[in-house]
C-alpha cells in the first residue's frame, strides 16, 4: 500500500490529503530537527497543500528551516508553515476572552489562516464587562464560524454561543491559577455550558480549533 | 459556662445570638423529629430572634410543628420557621440562572426574607440569552447585595460580578448532568471568575449565601 | 424589551429564533408538567420553527400533550415535540459504538431530525471489530456531518475523525463501569484524541450534538 | 461607544470605575511590559482611582515604573501601585494563619490598603495553639470586616467565622504538601465549613478577597 | 497449619488473637446471615476474647442471634458483640462535632468499649462555637486517648490536636454536602492539619479508630 | 463482507471467533430480552464455540433461555452459557482477598471455565493474615495463570506478583468504602505495585480477568 | 497572656511545651533564616526541651546554626535539632519499602530520635519479596511501635497492620510515578487497608509519624 | 536466611531468579551511583541471570559501568544491561501510536531484549489513519505477544485487542497535553475499553509491560 510512507521513525499518511483535504499535520513536541525535516520533506513532495509544523520553539523552527526551503515562522504561534493556502472566503473569527489567552488564540488564527480560512480576532472580550463583547457582537454574528478561546471559568463561550447563530468552537486555555486547575475547569464548564450546540476541544488547542473549522467550512465548498 | 445549653444530644451554643446576631440555625438532616423539637424549643425558649430550621421535609416538618406552635414551613424551600425578623431596608436579589435553580434560589430568599433582609428574586436569567440580563441590569444595580444561584457553567456570577458594584455572592448548584459534576464545576469555575470580589459558598447552599449577607448587612447597621 | 416573554417561573427567550434559527429547547428534567405546558405554549405561539422538551418521562409527556395539541412523543428519545421541520439536505450520520449507547444516539437522531436535518444512524460499530467500522465507511463519507455516540474509551471519535472529511461532533456516554467514571474518561479520551478537528459535547448529550450540526447545517444555507 | 478603549492588544473597561468604584485592576502574569506601561497609562489618563498591578515580580515591576511616574511597588505583595485611595473607616483585620501565608495576606492587605480599606494584620494565629487566637479575638471582632488567609487545613476559617460577626472572606493557600493539594484541600474544607456565612474566594487570591471586602465597604458609604 | 480456619467461604485467622490481642473482626456487608453464622461460631468456638460484628443492619442481626446465643445488638452502632471485654482504666472519650456525627460516633464508641477500654463521648462539640469545646477541654485532657469524629471540613481534629498531649486518631465523616465531597474534604483536610502527630483513619470508621486505641492501650498494658 | 451479521440493533462480529478463537461475548446490561435472544441465536447459529451473556440477573436469564434451549445460568457470576468448551490442561487461579470479593471472583471463575481453562479458587486470602497467603502459597505456584481479585488496597496483587512466576492479572474490585473510592484505588494502588510484571484489567471485571488468561493460554494451544 | 511569644512575624506558643510535652517545632519552608534564628533562639529561651527545624535544607541549615549555637543537622533528614532528649525506653523501629524511601524514614527517624524514642529502622522491605519482610517480623514483633514508609501501592502497611500487635503508622510516600500520583495513591490505599488499626499521616511525613509515636509513647510515661 | 543479601542500604531478594525466572531488576531513580553498583556486583555475583537498571540517564550509567564491567547502556531506553540473555523463539511486537511514544516504547523493546524475547517494533501506527495499522496487522497478528504503547487517548490498545488473538498488554503514555492528565485519560480508556482480555501497566512502563511477557513467555517454555 502506497498511501503510507514509512521513513522508520515515522509512518505518513499520505492518503490524508485526499481523505480529509489536508495533508498531515506534524506535532512538533518530542520529534528532533532531523525527524520534523524528514516528515516534512516527504510531505511536501507527496503531498501538495499546505504543511504544518504546530508548536516549535523558535530555535528548532530555524534549524529545520535552515533544512527546508521556503517556509515561514509564525513565533506568537509557535507555527511552521509551508504553502499556505489561498484565503478563501469561509471567515471566522477568533474571540479571546483576556490578554493571557493570546497564544492560544494566536496559533487559532495562524492555523486557519494556513488552511485558507480568512480569519480575523478579537481580543479581551471577557464576560466581566459586557460592554466589551457587545461592542463586538457586529462582528461575531457576521463570521461563519467562531472560536472562542478563555481559560478562568471559561464564560465567554457561554455568552458568544447565545449571541450567535453561527457553529462556536471553545477552546479552554490553562492560564489561571487555584481553582483553574490548568484549564481543566474552563473545559468542564464550557462541556456544562447553557449555551446549545457549544462545542469543545483540547485545553489550549487552538490548533484543534482551526482544523475543526476546517472541517466545517469544508460543507460551503460541497455546497458551491 | 451556662452559654452551652447541653442536651445531652446537642449542645446549643446559646451567645451564638449575642456573639453574631442570630441564633443558632438548625441543619435539619439526620436529625429525628424529637432532637429537632428540643433543639428548637431550646432557641425558642433562650434566644429571642428568628428560629431557622433548614432542609427539612415536608412530613417532619409537620411531626415538629405539631409539638411547637407558632411556627411556618416554605415547602419549596425546605424551611421550617418561628419568629421571622421585621424586614429592614437592606435590600438583596437573588439571582437564579435557570428554572432548575429554583429551589436553591427559593432557599436563599426564604432565609434572607427571615432574618429580615429584603429579598426579592429574578429568576431564569442565564447568560445564554443575555438579553434577560441586560433587561433586569437596573433591578441588580440598585440591590444593597446580590446572591447569584447558578449551575452548568456558572457563567451568570461573572457577568453579574461585571455589572453590579455591590457584594455579589455566588452559590453554584448541582443541576446538570456529565461535566457540571454535580456542581462541583460550577463551584471551581465561579472560583476562577474574571470578576474581581466574587464570592462562592458550598454547592446548593442557598442558606449559607443568605447567611453571609446578613453579616454584610449588618454593616449597615453599624453604620446608623 | 419585548424580545422576552416573563412567565414569571421562566423568561422566554423569544428572540432566540430570529437569532438563532430556532426557538429555545427546553429541558425537561425539574419543570413541572404546568410549567412545560406554559413554556411551550408560549413558544408555539410567539414563534414559528420547531418545538422541543427534552429528558422528558412518558408519563409527564403523556400529561404535557394532554394540554398542548398537536406534538409527539418520542419515547427512545425521550422527547417531545411540536412542529417539526421539513427535512432538508444537510446528510447527518449518527455512528453508536456499542448497542448500550443507542439511547443517547436515539435523542441525537429525534432532536437532528426535528431542526431538518437528514439524519439516519448506524449502530454497533465499535473499534474491537474493525470490520463493522469499515464497512460503513461509505456511508460515514458521504455524510455532511457525523455525530459520534460512544461510551468506554471512546475510541470511534478517533477512528471515524480519521475517516471522514465532515466535521465529526463526538458524544461520550455515560455507559460502562469501574474505569470509565460514568463517561468522564470517554470525555477526556475523546479531548485528547489523535484526529484533529474533532469537537466534543457533553457526556450523554446527544442533543447538544444535533444542535451543534444544527449550527453547522446553517453555512451551506448561507451559501445557497 | 467610548466606554471602553481599544489598545489592540487589550480592551480597557474605562466604565468599570463608574461602574464598580474603582478602575480595572491589572492582572500582571503574561503581559509584556509594554503592555503593562500601556494599561496603565490609559487608567491614569481616562480614570481617576487607584490603578494596581497584582503579581507582579520586582524587575518587571521597576521596568514599568521606568516608563510611569509616581507609582509605588510592594514587594512582599508583588504590587504595583498607583493615586491609592485616602484610607477610609471600614476596618479590615487580615488574619493569616502560618508564617507561610504570609505573601497572600500581604497582597491582600496592600490591595485593601490601597483601595482605601483601614486594614492591620494578625499573623501566625493557626488553630493548633487556639490561646492565639483567642488572644486576638478582640482585634477580630471589632474589624467591620475579616479576611482570613489558611493553607493546610483551613480550620482557621470555620473558627474565626464561629468567634465574629461581621463578613469573613476565607483565602485557602496553596502552601503545605501532600494532602493539601496545593490548595485545593483548603478551598474545598473552607466551602464544607460549619460556619454559616462565611465566603471563599480562589487560592492564593489575596486580591480577590481585598476585592469582595471593597465590594462590601461601600454598603456602608452608601448608607452614610 | 492449623492457625487457619477454612471455612471453605472463609479462612479464620485464629491466630490473631495471639498475635494481635483480639480475635479476628467480621465486617458485615456482602456476607449472608449463614457466613455470619459460620464465622462467629468458629471464632467462639476456637478464640476466647470478644467477637464483633460490625456494620450489620437490624434484622440481619436478629437473624445471626437467633442462631447463636448470648450475643448483644447496639443498633446505633450497628455491632453484634459476644463476650466483650471487661473494661480496663485506659479511658478514650470520642469527640464528635455535630449530630450528624452520632452514628460514627456510635460505632467507635461501641467497638472501644467491647474490647475493654473505658470509653465516653462528647457530642457536639464543633468549632464554630469554641465555647463548647472549651468547656470540655478537662475532659479531653485527661483522657488517655482521644477519637474525634468530624465531617465537614474536620477542623476539630487540628484543634483537639493542639489542646491535648494524647494521641489523637480522627475519623472523617461522609455527611454534609457539595464540596464535602462524601467525606473526602474531610480526609484531606485532616492529613493537611497544622496539628503535628494527629493520624487519621477511613472515612466513617468508627471502628477502626477504635481499633487503633486498642493498639495504643496494649502500650500501658505493657508497661504494667 | 458476511463476517458481520447485522441484526439493525447490533451488528454480529461473526469473524471474531476466527480472529481470535471465541465467539463474541455479550454483555448484558442495557440490551433487552429480545435484543439477547437475538445476538445469542445469531450466535449459536454461525459460530461453534462458547456463547456468553455476562452480567444478567435471574429473571432476564430465565426469560432468555425460556427462548434459547440448552443454556444454562451460573447464579453468583450472573452469567448465561451455551456450549462450554471442553476443560483443557491450563490450570488457573483465582485468588480473593476477602468474602466481599467472591462475586467478582465467581464471574473470574466462571467464564475461565466456560472458554475451557481448568479453573480453581481459593477465598479470603487477604494480606492482613500472611499465614493465609503462604498457605495457599503452593497451589499458586502451580497454576500457570493467577487471577488476583481484590478491593480495599489490593495489595494481594503485589504479594501474589512477588510469590509466583506465571502471569498474574489482578481485578480490584469496588468493595470497600470511603476511600476506596469504588475501586479506583485498588485499580491505582495494582497500578503502582512494586511487583514486576503485574497487568491490571477494569474495576469488578472479572470477565476481563478470564478473557486475557484466555489470550495467554493459547500460547501453550501454539506451542503444542 | 503570657504564653505566646510575640514576634512580630510569628507568635510562639511557649505553652505548648506544658500542653504537650514537647516545644513547638518549626517547619523550615517558606521562613527566611532571620525568621528562624528568631524562632530557634526564642524557644530556646522559654523553653528547655528539644528544638526542631524540619525541612531545611543544608545551606539554610548553616547560615541559622551561624547564629545559634549548640545545634547539630541531619542532611538526609533535612533537620536542625537543638538539645535532644535522652533516650527512653520506647522502642520505635521505621520499616521503609524501598531505598526511594529512605527520606522519608529518615526524617520519621531523626525526628523520633530528636524527641527521646528508642529508635532503629529496617530498610527495603517491600512486599514483593515476602521473605525480606518475614525475616524481620521477630524485630518488628519487640517494638513499641512501628512507622511504616511506603510509596507505591503501600502494601506494606497492610502486611506490617497484620504481623504486630503495637501501634502502626503509616507514612505514605511521593515516590513512583504514572499510577503513583505523588502519594495520593499510596494515602488513599493505606486508608483502606484490610488491616484493623492501621492509622495514617500527610504524605511523605516522616515528622507527623514520629510525632504521633511521641504521643503515643507518654501513655507509657503516664502509666509508670 | 541466605536469600537475601543484606547491604544495609538495600535488601537483595537473591531467591528471585530461582522463583520467578530473572534476577530482581533495579529500578535506578533515588538511588546513588555507589548504591547501585552495590546492588549490581551482588546480583552478578550471586544470580546467573541478566542485570538490568532502568531510568538511568547516561552520566549516572556511565559512572556506573566505570566500576562494574562488561554492562551496556542504551540511551533511548534509559537500560543498563549485564549478561543479557540469549533471543528464544517468543515472539514479541511493540506497537507505538505515535512518534512521541518512541521512549517508552525504546523501554520495553529494551527490557523484553534483554530477557530473551524476540522482540521487534513498529512506530507510528495510531488510529487517525487506519491504513497504517492495517497495513501491519500482518505482523501484529504474527506475533506471540503484543505491547501497545500509546498515550492521547490510548485508542490503539482497543484496536489491536481486537485484531489479534495473542495477549496484549497495554502501556499508557504520558504524552499529551491538557484533557491527556499526564496519562491518567489513557490509563483510564485503555481500562475501559471494548476490546475484552486486554491488560494495562502503569502509565509510561515499558519495564513493566516487558515483565508482563516475560512472565507469559515462560508459559510456552513450561510447555515444551
């Protein structure tokens, strides 16, 4: 079977590009230099859309880079990337309820961007003034799809999800202290939330977050 | 020490009244119906203020009342009640998320009402629809405290902790089902709120919510 | 504001429609039959889209449907209903892992099927028999959107988010005993689940997983 | 709407000082300093209270005050400060129970201090020798109000919520090891408290408790 | 080896007796009336101290004593008991916080006395009125040993601990509610005390703190 | 592919007998006596080996097999069996702590003999009495599997690992109370054993237990 | 009232030596040398028996014995200890599971030493290898009272519980990992020992072990 | 007793090798360099059978192969290694999920070596992409015994457990992030899972799982 390449150290599931409209995505955590080069240099050639290396230091990010023609770095995000998609007109957008939420709402955005999905974010729209998210709620209800990123009691998912009609993405973020108990509240509550059709992924996974929208914004494209 | 009135079952800590301004409220379960009409006819007969009991059902509501006159019962609150206080000017809402915090709700109104606070209560204002927040926005404001009932997410105690300069004390309640834990998500998450100076009682303790704002509004009276 | 109907035990969140596409859904478990009655004689009056109570017993649904004509009781599901929408063209497949599981696909199935989705389910798919997962995969990829129903380990999420192309919306179950932690484990396995893009709802909640595609169903609309 | 400030990376709730009696405090974990440097300024030009920054570690604290004149940094209470409030009449007694509670009580006796609270401090007054406690009970009771700041066991919480009759705020403290979890043992004993009345905020959130007394001193300003 | 009873259902350890001062303890729960039976008529027949039955409900007990003569039933403490032990001059006093308490309480009261120590108890005693324990700190003093018996958040046990230089075995109760956690709080809260050499036992188990004194008592026994 | 026969509520793995040398195994909980009957004619009818049904009460077990001829029911192990296979020469043990443990037990014993193992017991062999345990220490050793069944701390399983070569599969069992936490800690406490090479199955699995000696005793079946 | 010792920063409790034979000792983290030298030098005034720091590390250990004279440190115990008492007649032998858990005997060791026991320890005895633990039963038989330490799965406090007559307590321990869950597992499965009388301190408390033996050894002191 | 070598730090149960096949393996965290050369010149010389150290990084490994010759380290596995014995004809395959499980995977492929298995490894086969764990079946379906190593959510053990007919041990990864809780979300999954008669070790034990089949490999050598 061809579908898979196996470098030893790793298999390819090349097939995935055709099966899911995106070639694998490379998890950078615990993979040295040489193995991310590896995987993702059978990627490009095998695969034709876009490559991605989520959560890479800066420092491994350069040296595979130095392996690796023309790829970019997205630092906030952690993100390596290699021909990104051609934004398309699916948008969504990202609210992140504080400022500590933005690394994880920064690899939302830089994922979906990668993927084609014309992405934009709001910042700081926690549920503690309304008239923040209120002010913004234009914009909320205009996107195609939003994901929500808070990490605390995880609230603003809640709230987002009665504003909009739109599918709503929760990612819990694990900043907080005590009772936050990294992020695992924040997930309990989004599960628990009032809010119907609300759903959730991994805590700090904004990653997880913009695949899943990828997926949704997949059914626009079927329906075109 | 005749402070102590020792019944051999009990011990009734009789400067309870003096020392914090209320005498000893009664915690009905595991009680049978003769402790409780000792107990009761203890305060009653060496206490001069409101006598509470509470959680306590229907049937051995009626067994004690049959044994002490002039008593009442709040069936939807489980409170058995002698001697309430004459209502002041502190004024307190209750707040309840949805239609099944009702009975944690209805607790907390029933002790505050009797212990003279002046309480009143808005329910099924889930921050899903947050117009019914926003449309009850001046009732909260203009309340003295605010008690917050909530399960799920718990996500009304944050956005009432936003919108109100006053103490906001939040119970959170064990409705729900899967991740709300049987409110001990709802308990972390109000913890892990945004909203700065809210307080959390234990799990469905409409009573104790009622309780800490009679301290607070004792202030107030120290302050005539 | 005349966007609330205040019942005085509920506020009708009359908007929600026009907002959301679909009136409010009330969950059954806590209300009494005569406030159901009144909740979804409101509904049915001041709005037009589908009318849904779930968790619901067939003797409290047999006393709702006394007073309110016109709805249906689905007893598998445990819902009740008035005004169902046409079916549209939005493909949904509900995949249960284990025959235990089929109650929670049965309310994902009624509630997908009342909001119009096209919805048609395959039961008894479990991993430990790959077999019977491959066999369906024809069917799981031409769906728009696939619910996942599994309690155990919830390893279906995994499996069929690697199949599929569609967004996948896994449902854990509370099923199962010892390890399985009444569906806290197939929660978190589902979370930590190599497939990217998998969103997950909360345990049992196959309603939540209907309204999630509800939302999703909305672009192609959208699009149209 | 010109209540709130868009800085990009945050959103300032310039309303909140009308609102709530004091401006947005700054929360410091994850903020840059030039994040903080503009915060803070934007609080100082369009608000006219106390403007605080919590957890915040001595250089980070002395690169911002390079940038902001005339603030003030509490190194114990890891505190930034700036225009604190003329101290009032509501006295606030800290009582902390171990020497190893000391930083959470000193945050919040400087963030009581600095929002206008006339508050003192008893240390080391834990429930295993109770002559120390008792030996405080005069200073406890003539407080208007008591933050009481507990790791390990808690016990301190339930005694002192048993000895006064004003507000107690409990802090659970994630000192000590073992069994008490990192606070949570504490968080979890101060909520099953056989104290009536006494509230609980998050571990280590000595801000929060001086937050919830503030919240309560205003009762008494607004009935002067 | 004949030290062993095989009862085919059971192995009798008749032996223990010997080695430990008491013969073997038959815990109730999960055993017929007939294993009963068997169990306690080879203990009698083979060992010659006190033969226990613990935790066993009412009719059960009436049943097994209708098979085996000159037994007694405590049915607060839920014990059966053949030939208790004469009571010796180590004196235990069980301190039980509140009434909810009693049953645990009951056992360790009841265990204690059966194998000869010269028990007493105190109820009532919790810490939200330290008067009451004040003023019966003679008779915790002068105990040889002291059980407490607590739920909640089991402060009792950090402040007995600190008033007495006995040794101090405290038992976590599973009553009170929400954060209680079904006793766990007060298992944790214990181990986390501030009171140093305070040892704690399994939630609920009268009997196993009394067990623990026995330990202790054999510790004079020896020195006589 | 005819290896699954789909019966539309369940989907038969009819190549499982095949693949792994049983047919499936069914479990009972959840599934109605039409649904069983079915699976289990399904069964008979295309596979040759032995067909169970475990965890069933008696009267669904009667209502069963008043449809199926030639069943039989083992009461203690709440299992329903058609054609046991022959016993063949791989001796195994079932080892129990206590008496509270011989349901799990049972069940262990009972579907090891029903797919063939020459199955033994021993009871209440727990840890407290060693003298048991060395005991028994021969028949241990000259089983070439031992199922260790054990509640409480499971320390059985560390013990037996360290006494014996063969494989050991240790079950805890959810006996207990407090903090037994309903098996989780024996589960964990097998977990963390210090005796090398101890696997563990699901809490009261005793089915579990059975199947994997199953697995491992056809290893001798491939080296006959 | 005399018998605290005001420090400013710590309020010592000069009774406490009179109330329970044994001065206050200090627990080193999270006290700065200053702190402590202030402590030691104040106890040593007011008090005439032994001094205790635990948990200090050897630099912090140096920079206090700089300043107070006459003291010695243990660095595998991790304690300053001024004037020990002289060894009594109270035999205490620590049993240690495995050599990660000499730390923690250590402490039980040194600090039982520190306060006048009669102290040995057996190392390595885990359960997995019977005969280590068999070999020394005659030693752990003669004494007083036995300490058990144990990580893992703490079996070895259930078999120790079940050879001696004396008292046991158990120290659970942090060492292990994955199911080991920092001490959590080894505490809770000591708790539900089959072992009658076992009683159990915090995690990795070497100190609260030796201090409870020290209660338990004046009972002997009371009977001479 | 000769079987046990006493070195006073440790105890050498030397009577293992002749009971259970294999000289005790020496776990290396928390122990000196001197110490553990003790304990592997006492093994060497008075077992005849491999030596092995596991989790010891290379420096320590180093040091120690400086005093004790003729040992080997592998460094992915963390193992030094004495007189390994000689590759029999059990056939054991590793199967990792995913790259990131490539340590623990190294262990057990090292320890299984090392004992005289034949063991092989294949990488990368997790169940987002069927194919690849398809296109190994072959190889998985060939061999004696199988380890799975995976973390996430431990979806691999169901799958294999369900193509293969051989025992299969199950090893959960603390790989992962957020809802993985270090392994416990695998741990737990793996134990619920649908796949009947697999076992599991504890989280991140390759050792363990290694040990599991050398215990069941010593089945087929009793049967030749």
């Amino acid at each position: 079977m061809n579908d898979v390449l196996n470098l030893g150290f790793a298999r390819l599931d090349l097939a995935r590009e055709a099966r899911q409209g995106l070639p694998e995505v490379v998890y950078g955590p615990g993979k040295t230099v040489d193995q991310i080069v590896g995987i993702v240099t059978g990627l490009l050639e095998h695969n034709t859309g876009p490559v991605l290396v989520t959560r890479i230091e800066a420092d491994a990010a350069e040296a595979v880079l130095a392996h690796v023609d023309e790829g970019g770095y997205d630092a906030e995000a952690r993100l390596l990337l290699w021909r990104p998609a051609i934004t398309g007109d699916f948008a969504v957008t990202v609210a992140a309820a504080g400022t500590s939420d933005r690394p994880v709402a920064a690899e939302a955005v830089a994922v979906a961007s990668a993927v084609g999905l014309d992405t934009t974010a709001v910042h700081d729209v926690g549920v503690a003034g309304l008239d923040r998210i209120l002010q913004v709620r234009g914009r909320l209800r205009s996107a195609d799809a939003v994901i929500v990123v808070a990490g605390m009691e995880g609230a603003l998912a809640s709230v987002v999800g009665g504003l909009v009609r739109a599918p709503v993405v929760a990612v819990p973020v694990s900043t907080g202290y005590g009772a936050s108990l990294e992020g695992v509240t924040a997930l309990l509550a989004m599960h628990a939330s009032c809010a119907a059709g609300v759903t959730v992924v991994n805590i700090d996974s904004g990653f997880s977050a913009a695949m899943a929208v990828h997926r949704i914004a997949q059914i626009r494209g079927a329906a075109r």
